[in-house]
RNA sequence: GGCCCCAUAGGAUAACGGCUAGUCCACCGGAUUCUCAGUCCGAAGGUCGGGGUUCGAUUCCCCGUGGGGCUGCCA
C-alpha cells in the first residue's frame, strides 16, 4: 500500500511550490491505488500560527488535493499536527532510544552562550538554572546511499556530516528527528519533496538506520524559480494560491499550468484529476523551472473558454463571493439566462475571472462609465448627435434584435455615411457600453436588448445636448 | 570554504548514440474584422566552453564556467 504525504509548516500561505510538491504527492498516491496524508509540520513555535494552517487546508481543498488523512480529519495514524505528537511523547521516546543505543547524546550550553556545548553525557544531565540541555544525533562512520527517483543514485561520505540537533532545548524535536520519526510511524512509503531537502536526507537515513528501520522512497523535486533563475520569492511576484485565487485564476488552470511546469504530456490543456493514469515520477524533469505567469495566464483562458456555460457562472459566481463582490453576484444570479449570454460572450477574450469581471461589467450595470478617449474621440465630434438620432430610429424601428437582424441594422446605418464606418461602429459600442473595448458590436447589442439599447442612446443623446448647452452658454 | 544537484532558443520541454534539433508560451509579420481578443498561416531564435570515447555525441566520461541547494535549537 503506497502512502504519501504533503507535509507543510503552518509559518505562511500555501504557495505555488508547496502545491506543486502537493499534487505530485497526490498524483502518485492516486495513481498507486494508495493514500495521500496531510500532515502538519508546527515544530517551528516562533513562527507557527493557526491561521495559516486553517489558510493552508483551504487552499488545498479549492486545489482539489483531498486527503484520506488529516489533522481535521483524524486517522488512524494521527494526530497529525507535530505539536500533538511532541504531547504524546512520541519524539522523546525515539530521542531516548537512540541515546541508548549510543548514536544520540545531551549537549549543555550556557544560556547566554549556545554556541558552545559545555558537557555531553549520554545520562539525562544536571543542568543548573542558567543552562539548557539538547539531545544531538552522532554522525556515524562510513557512507550513506540511497536512490532518488529523480537523481539517481546518491552516496555522501558521513564525515562531511557533523552532528546535529535532534531535540530542542524546548523539547521539541528539530525538522530533520520529526520528519523520519513521523514518516516511520505513519507508515509512509514514497516522499516527494523539494529539492532543497536533498542534503538533508543523508541525515535522514542515519536516523533510520539508527533506529533499525527502513527508510521511505525519495524524490526530490526541482524547485520553481523566478525569472533570475532564484527560488521563487515575493520579490519575483506573487506566489501565494491564495493570490491567484483572488486574481481569479481558475484552480484546474492553475494546477494545470504547475503540472506542466516540468512535466510533459501530449495534451497540454487538461484537468489533472485526468492524468492520474499517466502519472510516472521519473517523467518530471530534474531541472529548476521558471514560474511563467504569462503561460499561467494563457492556460487559464483556454480552461475558461472550455467550461460549461452553467459552470463558468458557477465559478464566477464563487469567485464573486470570495472576493466580496456580493451586488455583482445578485446581479448575475438575478437572471441566469441573460448572464449565460453576457458571461460565455465575454469569455472569449479575457483570460482571468477578475478580467471576466471587469470586461463584463457594463452589462451588468446601468451606470456606465464613459472612457474619456471615447469622449474625447467620438462624443465630442460634429457627426455624434446626428448619428446616435439616427441609430435610435433605426433601433425603435427595428423588431430582429438577433445577432443578424442587428448586424443588418447597424450596416444599413453605417451606409447612410454620416461618419466613417468605424466611427459609427465604435460611437455605438461606446454609446451602449462606455468603452471602446468590447466583445463584438452586434453580439454586444443583440445580448443588451432593445430595451436598455435604447435607453442607453437616450441617456446619451440627452449628455451630448446638455453638453452643447453648456457649451454655448 | 566543504559536500551535493543542475545545464537544449527569452521561458517550459522533445529527440533507442544516427534525418534539415521537433512542440507550447512569449516575441515579430500576414490573413480574417466593427474595437480588443481569438483563430489560421508564416518568420526569427537553441544544444554553456574545452577535452575525451565513437564511423558518428544534445545524448556517455572528464575538466572548466554558470546557476541553485545544504552546511540553523527554520522547515
């Protein structure tokens, strides 16, 4: 039974890197038949906090990452948050075995000075009240090997190894004690993990071996860099999932974009809960990758395009919510047919819900906001009275509001020639919308209704004549 | 400093040791057109350097160079 594992520290947001790890985690889980554990690595008590925990869980259920175990769920090998465990005694045990069996010992310092070790004893030591005492792992002779799925065969001389901390002055234990006495005790067979951990697993596997036990499968994944080739940071951008959430970035776009980011397979748009079967470690590639936020974003667009009409209001409307936008969400809940409309028309030119949102919004508001070049450029002209009088005749006259019968209507008032034709088309898409960006002219029209087509010129023709009014004034 | 990982266009990648080094994003040009986007067509751009093995090296080996990681009572 293959079990995996995410293992994060609650001391920030889940970001774009500790998802990936996350996904391929649960890739492999999935593809193995096996499970995917989430476990909860707050052995850091300065910087640990809830809320990023509670942070981190969302952002793996908005990814679709489900685990089997957890700490809000339980399981049988729980708990699964470390300061749980250091509670239960778990690490202590362990600490106290491999002192016993000579390959662990304690170490005191002077609290005002804890770089020197002042004694080492392998009996619990007396310490006096200006003293802390550790327990530190004793680098054992020889060599240690072991086979990465990614980087093949890997031999380190323990001698470049000095010994190191396993229990705090605390009494917690330190990453490199908790992760191997955890990994052991939930039985977990195969670790992904960032590449940043390879020169630590060497001190791994001398704990395992320590301990008499079998160390897991390792992999370690190429970190995700930024466009100077340094490990992704704040300073590259944003990183957060959180943050691409907000931006509205669908999750399948999203996980999409980090599955391929060395990764490859024949179809690059897909939804990763469809590559399960396809899924082999030794694919991804062992090289630093560059975080591309411009492919990110054009993968994106293509999952929007893709959705289902019903769908696209759906996430929209999530994403509404999320974002606090709750008018806007009234508004498209108010009249599902007309948003469908609005909603799969605009999308084939925005990539983005938050672009979605914008693009969108002069559909869903009465009170538009007039670009100033369109203004400046078509309002302000000699030809702009005569030419909205005319479409609003035309418009009342006309009964065919489908996107042909408008397309018929507004030709036939582009050959009465008052102004060019491009002006009497972007006079219109600003008239009706306030911009001079829009999805097509006639769709716009045909989507908006006679109704609030008219209005709009109405409301338009009466600007240009209070304008001229006080002009001349 | 020591140990370790990595190296194909600007980014991501493909190529049993064997065709003119293929594809996607971005960029540039063209077509479509009512704006923008999309779509279609086209162009430009690459094997880090030096040795070696081989009939033949992007591929295997060594050395350099460059980037990165670990070397914490962070994970």
């Amino acid at each position: 039974m293959v079990r995996c594992r995410f293992a994060p520290s609650p001391t920030g947001n889940l970001h774009v890197g500790g998802v990936r790890t996350a996904l391929f985690n649960w890739l492999f889980a999935k593809n193995q038949n096996g499970s995917f554990v989430l476990r909860i690595e707050d052995t850091d008590t300065e910087r640990s906090e809830k809320r990023f925990e509670d942070q981190i869980l969302s952002s793996m259920k908005w990814c679709g990452l489900n685990w089997s175990e957890g700490p809000d769920i339980g399981g049988e090998y729980g708990p699964y948050r470390q300061s749980e465990r250091v509670a239960l005694g778990f690490y202590d045990k362990y600490a106290q075995e491999l002192v016993e069996r000579g390959q662990a010992y304690y170490a005191v310092y002077k609290k005002s000075n804890q770089e020197e070790v002042l004694r080492t004893s392998t009996e619990t030591p007396d310490i006096s009240g200006d003293e802390v005492c550790t327990i530190k792992f004793r680098i054992p002779k020889g060599k240690t090997e072991f086979s990465d799925l990614s980087k093949g065969e890997m031999s380190f001389e323990n001698e470049n190894f000095s010994d190191f901390i396993i229990i705090k002055s605390n009494g917690f234990p330190t990453y490199n004690f908790a992760v191997v006495v955890d990994d052991h005790m939930m039985d977990i067979t195969h670790v992904f993990r960032g590449e940043d951990h390879l020169t630590n697993t060497p001190r791994q596997i001398m704990i395992y071996r320590a301990l008499d036990w079998e160390p897991p499968t390792f992999m370690h994944i190429p970190l995700i860099l930024g466009s100077d080739r340094a490990p992704l940071s704040k300073r590259h951008g944003h990183t957060s999932v959180d943050h691409f959430r907000e931006e509205g970035y669908l999750s399948v776009g999203l996980m999409n974009y980090l599955a391929l980011l060395g990764w490859t397979v024949d179809q690059e748009i897909f939804d990763y809960h469809e590559k399960i079967k396809d899924f082999i470690p030794s694919d991804i590639s062992n090289k630093g990758v560059v975080f591309d936020y411009e492919k990110l974003e054009w993968i994106n667009g293509k999952h929007l395009r893709l959705l289902d009409p019903e769908e696209l209001i759906i996430q929209f409307g999530l994403w509404l919510k999320f974002t606090g936008r709750f008018d806007y969400y009234a508004s498209i809940e108010s009249d599902q047919f007309y948003s469908r409309e609005v909603l799969t028309m605009c999308r084939e030119k925005i990539n983005t819900l938050e672009q979605l949102f914008d693009f969108s919004a002069p559909f869903f508001s009465d009170e538009l906001d007039y670009q100033e070049d369109y203004v400046l450029k078509y309002l302000r002209s000699n030809w702009s009275k005569d030419l909205i009088s005319a479409a609003i005749r035309r418009f009342e006259d006309s009964f065919d509001w489908s996107v042909e019968g408008v397309e018929k209507t507004v030709r036939e008032l582009a050959d009465e020639k008052i102004t060019s034709k491009k002006n009497t088309f972007q006079t219109l898409r600003g008239g009706v919308t306030g911009r001079l960006v829009t999805p097509g002219l006639f769709e716009t029209i045909s989507v908006l209704g006679r109704d609030k087509v008219l209005e709009r010129l109405e409301n338009l023709l009466e600007m240009i004549e209070y304008e001229e009014r006080n002009l001349s004034d």
